[in-house]
C-alpha cells in the first residue's frame, strides 16, 4: 500500500528506537499489562506512535481486561485493517493508515454496541490531551 508518510527502516529504526520499531514496524507485541496505556482513561485522542496521525478518540477506550489497551471504535479513514493468518490464527491486524505502522489487531468480541475491541499496543500510540 502506498502511504502519505514513506520512510526507510534506517530511518523509522533510528526515529522510534529499538523497543518502538520492533512493534510499529516489525509488527510486534507488548507483554500484556506492560503498557502505559492499558489503564489509562483521561480525556483526549491516542495519535500514532510513528506519525502523529489521529487513530482513537478516548470516548471509544474501554476495559477490557485483556492487558492491552482497548478502543470499540477508530477514527474513520484512519486504520486500515489486514487478514493475519499468522501463529495459526485468524485475525484483523490494525495499521496507521497514513504510514502503515503496526498497532495491534481488532476482534469481534467488544462489549460495547460496536462489537468491536480494537487490542493496541501501548507502545504504538502517543496519547494527547
């Protein structure tokens, strides 16, 4: 897919860090109730971790208890949403659609109206009030 923001991995590397990059571009995952994130509930928008791009609004965050933060909704247009096959498994992998970082994935298993529990990596989203 083509983004508005490309960069090399040189640069994302040197950008992010080791701990960022291995998650927002390597597709990793925090160990769960490891992040910053995951009980976090002031008022404000969760932004890229890479770009600064606006992904969830706090009103969509929840707790799910799943050790990772938890949105039942994202912005509109900004996550772009991929089959995963990976580990055996089916599922909905979630990128910033703007520069394609890794977030985390999406289930069909919310407890709120939407049905939805976007699962995020703490470590892929920057929060501002």
């Amino acid at each position: 897919m083509d983004y508005k923001i490309n960069k090399s991995e040189e640069q994302w590397r040197e950008e992010l860090g080791l701990e960022r990059y291995k998650i927002l571009r390597q597709k990793g995952t925090e160990f769960p109730h490891s992040g910053k994130y995951n009980l976090h509930f002031d008022k404000g928008t969760y932004v890229c971790g890479a770009c600064g791009e606006p992904l969830f609004e706090s009103d969509s965050k929840f707790n799910s208890s799943c050790g990772w933060p938890s949105f039942d909704d994202a912005i509109p247009g900004k996550v772009e949403y991929i089959k995963d096959t990976t580990h055996g498994m089916m599922r909905t992998e979630i990128l910033c659609a703007n520069c394609g970082s890794h977030l985390g994935h999406v289930f069909d298993d919310g407890p709120t109206e939407t049905g939805q529990r976007y699962c995020v990596n703490s470590l892929s989203v920057d929060f501002k009030e």
